[in-house]
C-alpha cells in the first residue's frame, strides 16, 4: 500500500500566511519613524518620512521592521543608494527638499551608490 503525506490546501497555506501577515502588521512599533532617502540614477535624491511599524514582506515571507523592510527591497542596480535613518538621530532633516540632503546619522543602506 503506498503511503501518503497530507498536504496542505492552498487555502489552508493562504490562510496562514494571511494569519501570519495580519499577525506581523498588528506588532507594537518596532521603532520611533524613519527617514528615508533615496537616490535613484540621474534623478534627484528624494526622501520621506515613515513610521516605525513593523510590515509583512510578501517577498521573503518575513515580518520586517520598517528599516528591514526598506532595505529588503531597496534596488541594487547600479547608481542606486537607499539610507534609512531614524527621524530621532536626525533632527532638522527635511525630508520635503529637493533634492533631499544626505541623512547625517544612517542606520542601514543598501546599493552600488552608497
């Protein structure tokens, strides 16, 4: 007689995953907010400022601090450079300029160009 392993139904995996998502977005602040600061490849450097929170990266299947999830899925492509900082060690930053300052205190990056 062969044996067989239950597998989970699609739904039942949708379900956990959703449950699990649900599960990461309701978390306490992982964090005071964030600056981030973008500079993309001939365009000026843009920056905004984001919460602390924490977010279901549906990429990697992974809760991610907003930090975590910035860099996750910062491009890597040449001329690009993506600096997260919190908002706490960089008072005075103006996120609105254009193009936006460098962040004087960063807490992660992710690119050739930084």
């Amino acid at each position: 007689m062969a044996s067989s392993t239950a597998q989970p139904t699609s739904s039942a995996t949708s379900k956990a995953i959703d449950d699990a998502a649900n599960a990461c977005d309701n978390r306490p602040d992982a964090s005071g907010d964030i600056y981030v600061r973008m500079v993309p490849p001939g365009v000026p450097a843009q920056a905004q400022e984001l919460g602390g929170e924490w977010r279901w990266n549906s990429s990697l299947g992974k809760c991610q601090t907003s930090v975590q999830l910035m860099i996750s899925t910062a491009p890597i492509s040449a001329g690009n450079c993506t600096q997260v900082g919190y908002v706490a060690d960089n008072p005075g930053y103006d996120p609105n300029a254009t193009p936006a300052a460098p962040l004087k205190n960063v807490a992660a990056q992710a690119g050739p160009a930084c």
